[in-house]
C-alpha cells in the first residue's frame, strides 16, 4: 500500500473536557487539513475538573497551540503559581515549600544543598527554603517574571498557572473549532470492532448515528469507555501505596488577594488542597474512606476554608494506578481514562500533555506498528512510575502517628526504585536519578529535606573543599531583597491578565 494510503485519515475523540480538547487543539495544531478531527461529547455527561494548579511545563504546551499568556489567564480566571506550600506533612506545626526552580545558584562544583548541609548545624543557620527565590517571593505574595541572565537570582525560579479548568476547556474548544476541529454533542452506547484483529472501527451514539475513525483517543474520564469498556485493558492498582481512594471539591468565596502558590495541608485522613484564582479559591479534601466517611470528609472540608462556600461539596471516587496498556490497538487513552496520579502535586493536566507530545513524536499510520505502540506504552509506564515514586515520598517520609493513615504510611513498603532513592540521600544528601524524570534534583531536594529525611552528613568531597558559608549567606540576603523588589502578585495580574 502506497504511503499516502496508509495514512490516519479520521481521528476520533471520546469526550471533552481538558484532556479532548487539550488534544484537539494540540493535534490540530500539529496535523494538516488531510485528517479530520472529531470531538465526540455529551452536555450531559459532566467532567470531572478537579486540577486547577499546575507545573510549568503547561507553558510549553499553550505556546504549541498558539495562546497567548495573557489572554488565556483572563479568559480562565487565572492566577500564577511559584510551588506548593506543604504544612502538617512530616509533623504537625512544620511546613515546606516545594518551589518550581533550583534552590539558589551553584556556585561550587558541589551543589549548593551540600554547602547549606555543612552549616545546617551552626548558630543562626537558616533554612533551606530561604534559599528559594521561588518561595522568597511566594511568601511575601510577589510576582515577576523570571530574569533571562543566567547569573540573576531572579532567573532561579519558573512557574505555573491556577486557573478554571472548566473555562479551559472551553477556551481550547473554540481555538480547536477555528482549526476546523467538528464537535459533535451525544452519548455514545458502545464501539464496534473489526473482525479478526478487535481493532476500533466506530464508535455508535444512543441515537443511531455512528461516527467511524482510524485513530481513537479515549477521553472519557474514570470509566474508560473504549481503552477498558471496549478493549479490556486491564487496570495496575497502586492504592496500597498511596491509600487516598476519595476527593471532595469545592469553591468558595476570595477573602484576601490570591497567593501565587498552592498549599496543601495534611489532615488525620489524608490532605487538603487550596488554589486560588482571580473569582474564587478551589478547594478540596483528598482522603481515605478507610478511615473518614464521605460525610465526615464534607464537615472537615467545609471547617477549614477562608471564605464562604459557593456549592455543596462535590464527591469523587478513585483508585490511584495506570492503564496496563495507554495505548492498545488503535486507541490511546489520555487523562482520567489513562489512569489517575492523586493532585499532590499538580500532575494531571501533565499527564495529558506529555501523552499527546508522545502520541505526535511516535505518529502512527493506519499499519499501527506494534513497535510503535510498545515504546510509547514503555515511556508511559517510566513516567507514571517515577510519578508515583515521588507522590509516596510524601507519605512515606512522615513522624506523625496521630491518625491510623499517617502509621500506616509510615510503616509501609515501598517500591525498591524508592527506597534506593531515600537511602542514598540519607547517607551523604545525594540525590540520584534513573534517567529523565518529570521531577528533577530540585523538587526530590525539597521534599526529602522538608519531610525531615536529613542526611547523617554532607558529601565527603566538601571536606576538600573551601568554606562555602560566606556565599550562601551573601545569596541568602539577595534572594531577600530581590523578592522586595517585585510587584505584588494581585498587582502583576491587575497589570497585565485581569479577568474582564
């Protein structure tokens, strides 16, 4: 068959939200007018919308379908955000900052942590947060853009966005329409498959109209109506790791200008979140029904937020693990329909975009090589599972033992490639990778430091080493004045990305 036959000629895409139409547009965007693009989605089927913090890399993937920053912040009610603001975690009345960028510039061949490591035990030592340009700002509620100079300290930090995950979508839905991409409204009742090889061919709405394709995405959320209803794929379950199995959202009203980060704070079942956008604050209560009820969960949630609710909480049911397959035959599932990774650490939204950046690297034609197919399933799993790896790092790293959750987490297996990981940084506070991780040195730094996994001494190297004392207390006190100096974050939106 000639090249131009074996081309993916229909692309079909099982529902909406931000995960269908993040691949709308995205594969719009990358795609020419040869391929139709088909977004299938029913009003009545409502989305789940529970992430609206994210990680930086949500930039790149904006920029790729052509929104402007600006205009996208006004148009989703959005606000930025500098890192997470972990409070309770590895003890009651102890709080960490998890910040997007390095701690510090390296000044030394060893990094500076082992510097700070050295002097943590002297008179006076501050701690390693202050060090966090991220968090110097983040704490005085100031935002600016990162320098581009290399040897700023205001280039040290990177950021991300809150933002109204519903006005998202809609927002990529109008920029996929004007690409050409069709939406068609209706339920679909069941996909058909070929005979001989189980391949998708269409998928039949409830009201008898049928929409064929070549290649399926599966958008459907929790359900999985084609990579699991369909195909079978089979579910990895990680629940005994990360034990949160329930959610519960809700808004309420903006008391204070927006901080530019998130804070999640620890509670005896599990962990609260709190986002803040330009109209309202995203709240929700990520726990366990082993050892709260879905009542008790509603009252604890509803006790502890700034301003008045906006809604009656807002229940959702989980099972944190992965597809055993992302892609199988000729469907690819993206988001929710991939399998879910708790919000800890605003990873949701991710996992859709680097699908799709994979889906358009390894491009299949309607041949769909299974060596295709393999490698993407193979890259999907490594990411998820060093996901996964750093989310139990939270758990796993606690002291409390006030509530039966936090034992259990504490006294708990974990996976070797973990394990391996924590026991080198609590030797010399060395921090060693697999390869490409979508969390870097930086972020594993901030984590075993703020969960209180100390190392029983700095690197042996430093012994041969100059006093590095003098130059952290001199970026200490410039990451100090420098976040001063930056414009508030309320006052940076209502510059340049107020919401009409």
């Amino acid at each position: 068959m000639p090249p131009s036959e074996r081309q993916i000629r229909r692309i079909v895409i099982v529902g909406g939200g931000s995960a269908g139409w993040m691949a709308a547009a995205a594969l719009s965007a990358a795609i020419g007018k040869g391929c139709a693009i088909t977004v299938v989605e029913s009003d009545e089927i409502g989305t789940v919308g529970v992430g609206e913090a994210t990680i930086p890399p949500i930039k790149v993937f904006n920029r790729m379908v052509g929104i402007d920053e600006s205009e996208f912040l006004k148009r989703t009610q959005g606000s930025f955000k500098l890192g997470i603001d972990f409070v309770d975690w590895a003890k009651t009345g102890q709080r960490y900052f998890h910040p997007f960028g390095p701690h510090g510039i390296q000044f030394d061949l060893a990094p500076l942590h082992q510097h700070w490591l050295r002097q943590r035990g002297q008179p006076g030592a501050a701690p390693l947060d202050d060090y966090s340009m991220a968090w110097a700002a983040a704490r005085l509620g100031r935002f600016d853009k990162p320098s581009r100079d290399p040897q700023s300290l205001l280039s040290s930090f990177d950021y991300a966005y809150h933002f109204d995950a519903t006005l998202y979508a809609r927002l990529l839905r109008e920029v996929s329409e004007g690409r050409g991409v069709v939406r068609v409204e209706g339920k679909i009742s069941h996909a058909a498959l070929r005979p001989g090889d189980g391949f998708l061919t269409k998928v039949c709405l409830t009201d008898g109209r049928e929409i064929e394709g070549d290649l399926f995405i599966d958008c459907s959320g929790f359900r999985g109506l084609l990579i699991e209803e369909t195909l079978h794929t089979g579910y990895e379950d990680w629940s005994h790791w990360l034990p949160c199995n329930r959610a519960m959202a809700v808004p309420c009203a903006t008391v204070a200008e927006p901080t530019p980060y998130t804070r999640s704070t620890a509670r005896a079942a599990g962990w609260q979140w709190r986002i803040p956008l330009q109209h309202r604050t995203g709240n929700g209560y990520v726990y366990s029904s082993e050892f709260i009820s879905d009542d008790q969960a509603a009252t604890v949630l509803l006790e502890n937020l700034d301003g008045k609710a906006l809604a009656e909480p807002r229940a959702l049911r989980f099972t944190t693990g992965r597809r055993k397959r992302s892609w199988n035959r000729n469907v690819v599932a993206l988001g929710l329909a991939s399998g879910f990774m708790e919000p800890l650490e605003s990873t949701s939204l991710h996992l859709v975009q680097s699908g799709i950046s994979r889906l358009l690297a390894l491009f299949p034609d309607r041949d769909f090589a299974p060596l295709v197919i393999e490698e993407y399933n193979r890259i999907a799993a490594n990411e998820c599972e060093r996901i996964r790896d750093f989310l139990i790092l939270h758990y796993k790293l606690t002291e409390r033992s006030d509530a039966p959750l936090w034992r259990y987490c504490a006294a708990m297996a974990i996976p070797d490639t973990l394990q391996y990981k924590i026991d080198h940084f609590r030797r010399f506070g060395r921090l060693v990778t697999e390869g490409m991780e979508l969390f870097g040195n930086a972020s594993w730094l901030a984590v075993h430091i703020g969960q209180l996994n100390l190392p029983e001494r700095h690197d042996p190297l430093l012994d041969l080493r100059a006093d590095g004392a003098a130059m952290l207390a001199q970026q200490r006190q410039a990451i100090a004045r420098a976040a001063q100096d930056m414009p508030t974050h309320a006052a940076y939106i209502r510059k340049h990305c107020a919401a009409a």
